[in-house]
C-alpha cells in the first residue's frame, strides 16, 4: 500500500509542479511574443480552465496520501524527520496560493475574457503569471527537499 500511495503522491506532485514550469517557462513566453491581447487572454482562459480541474484532482491526491503517510506508515508527525515537515508546510502554502489564484485573479480573467475587458483580463493574468511563478519556485523547492532531505538534514 506504501509503494502505491507514494507513487500516486509522486505522480500528482510531477502533473502540477511540471504543468506550471511548462505553462511559465515554456507557454508563456511564446503567447506574450506571438498573440495580441485578446487571443493572448482568450488562449489563457481556456488553457486554466482545462489545466485547475487537474491541479485540484492533484491537491486532493497530494494531501490524501501525504496524511496517510504519515498517519497510517509513521505514526504521526512525531515518527517523521524534518524534511517532511518542510514538504507538509511548504505543499500546504502551495495550496493556499492555487486556492487564492483560482478564486480571485481567475475568476476576475475569465469574467474580463468574457466581457472582452481586455486591460482587466491583463492585470488578472499579470497576477497569475507571478503567482504561478512563485508556486512553481516552491514546488520545485518542495521537490529537492522531498527526493534529498534524508540525505540533508539527519
């Protein structure tokens, strides 16, 4: 049962963290360079509202087997060693963060898209864009401490 949950832990920290450095890195800076406003915003509306329903299947997976570890495997977060704390604390504020960016900035780009307010649609995603810029800094962060924090911190 330990192999499947990390693997299921693993899997959906690899489809959120990676999606958002494709989406940064990669996505972003070729809209800003090819699209004007409208079909950059447009494409952006449609490319959230396919991409959030997988990162709130990837929270829902991430927190139920990272509890269940160290509830049902390690006793507790007593049985645990530092490093995991960290992953627990800083996975947590990556979660606040995608709440806060689903529920406001998202809500205000895809209400802009839709009333072709394309200046309020560029402030929503301006605010995005750095979000998703700083979950993907510590979702990468959380990931080095998730695969060498035994090897780091004793």
């Amino acid at each position: 049962m330990m192999g499947f949950a990390v693997l299921l832990h693993v899997m959906a920290v690899v489809i959120w963290v990676g999606g958002m450095f494709f989406a940064y890195v990669v996505l972003r800076p070729v809209a800003a360079g090819q699209l004007e406003p409208p079909a950059r915003l447009t494409l952006w509306a449609g490319v959230f509202g396919r991409f959030f329903p997988w990162v709130w299947a990837c929270v829902g997976v991430v927190l139920a087997t990272g509890l269940w570890m160290i509830f049902a495997v390690f006793g507790g977060m007593g049985g645990v060693g530092l490093y995991v704390h960290a992953m627990f604390g800083l996975g947590l504020l990556m979660m606040l963060i995608f709440f806060h960016v689903f529920f406001a900035p998202y809500g205000r780009l895809k209400r802009a898209v839709a009333a072709q307010d394309w200046q309020a649609g560029g402030k929503a995603l301006a605010q995005i864009r750095m979000l998703v810029g700083i979950n993907t800094l510590i979702g990468l962060l959380t990931i080095a401490v998730g695969a060498a924090g035994r090897y780091l911190v004793p």
